[in-house]
C-alpha cells in the first residue's frame, strides 16, 4: 500500500573527490532529499572510481563564471559521471 508524505525531489550530493598519486580519483555521491526541516536525507550513496583520463578530464574542463571553487568542481565531476552513463541527468539548481 503506497503512502505519501508530501512531495520531495530527489537530490545528489557529491563527497569529497579523492585524488591518488597515480592519476585516478574516486568519489561518492549520496542520494536523497531535503525534508521540511531543510536538513538532506540521505537514502543511498554510491562510490566511483574515476581513472586518469577521466579526472584529467574533469580538472581541464572551462570554469563556470561564477561559480564558486567547490561548486565548480562539484559540476565538473556531476558532468562527467553523466556524459559516462554513470548516473541519470538532473536539473542542477
């Protein structure tokens, strides 16, 4: 029996992006929602591992005009786990 409690977006949290003397990354992003309370619910988190290539990629893309350090780097990393089919699109707010 479904029970609604109101309606939710789902969102995505980046965590930290590790970098490796090697040239590979890794990175978990969280999925949940923001509540009443204004506090993100996370309802699952997934890791990535991204290789070389990749992380170049994401550290050589064009910065985004105003945007901070942090969220600029948050969108890169987003970008590049969507053009690889790693997970679905999104609106970014």
């Amino acid at each position: 029996m479904p029970v609604s409690y109101g309606v939710y977006k789902k969102q995505l949290k980046l965590l930290p992006l590790t970098l490796y003397p090697d040239g590979r990354a890794s990175v978990s992003v969280r999925f949940g929602y923001v509540g009443e309370d204004e506090v993100f619910n996370a309802i699952s988190e997934q890791a990535f591992q991204i290789d070389e290539a990749g992380v170049s990629a994401i550290l050589d893309s064009q910065p985004i005009h105003g945007l901070s350090r942090r969220d600029d780097l948050s969108y890169s990393v987003y970008a590049y786990l969507v053009q690889n089919g790693l997970i679905e699109p999104g609106t970014v707010s």
